[in-house]
C-alpha cells in the first residue's frame, strides 16, 4: 500500500469515499480478488467508479485497481463496494488449484520447492 506524500491531498480521499473509512463488507475484497464490471459507466457516476468500471471490462485484481488509480487499497475497496452493492461489478476470488494433497487428499497449494524451482528457472531465462 503506498502511503500519502507530501504532494497528496487527504481532503480529496475523502470526498471521494463520502467520509467513510471502511468498506461494509472489505472482507470480500482481498488483494487478489477478481473485479469484473457489468456496465459501462452511467452519465453523472462518480469519476472514480467510471474509471473503475471501464478498467474491469476484463478481470483486474483489487492491488491492481489501487495501483491504477494510485489510491490506497482502503480507498479502492470502499469504492468497489459502492459498485457491488448496486450490481455494477462481480468479484471473484481466485481458485485453490486442484492438485490434491498425498495425505489429505483434499485440493492443496504448489510445494514451496516448486515454486522455488520455477522462481530460479524464470530468473535464468
């Protein structure tokens, strides 16, 4: 998350978030989770909400969103629940991949050796 500089205005956050300084659901909204818009953005709709919804034409993740708009990940999630409460957007949470675990049999992350494998095979490339 990046934090206000000198040159920000905290005064405009919030405007734009109407004073609030939580999402009433932020648990829905992770950081990875995938915003997918459902309409184009209406004459007189909030700026912020326009560019979003124009932005999420394809899947975006929230960070991503955040990182767009150069606003606070707190800021963002509260606008994307204004969004998802009137329907405009869907969120999806990314799926656990299917590899089953050997001892538990259920669906489990990559082994961290893995990972770590591919990590150094795309830093040799």
């Amino acid at each position: 998350m990046r934090r206000l500089g000198p040159d920000d205005d905290p005064d405009r956050l919030y405007t734009v978030t109407g004073g609030r300084s939580r999402a009433v659901d932020a648990e829905v909204f992770d950081l990875v989770t995938l915003i997918v818009s459902e309409s184009d953005p209406t004459p007189g709709m909030q700026s912020e909400h326009a560019r979003i919804l124009r932005m999420c034409r394809a899947p975006m993740a929230v960070v991503e969103i955040s990182a767009a708009l150069r606003m606070p990940v707190s800021v963002v999630r509260i606008l994307l629940s204004d969004l998802l409460d009137t329907g405009r957007i869907t969120a999806r949470h990314p799926r656990t991949p299917a590899v089953p675990d050997a001892t538990t049999g259920r669906a489990a992350l990559p082994r961290p050796a893995l990972l770590k494998e591919v990590l150094d095979a795309l830093h040799r490339l």
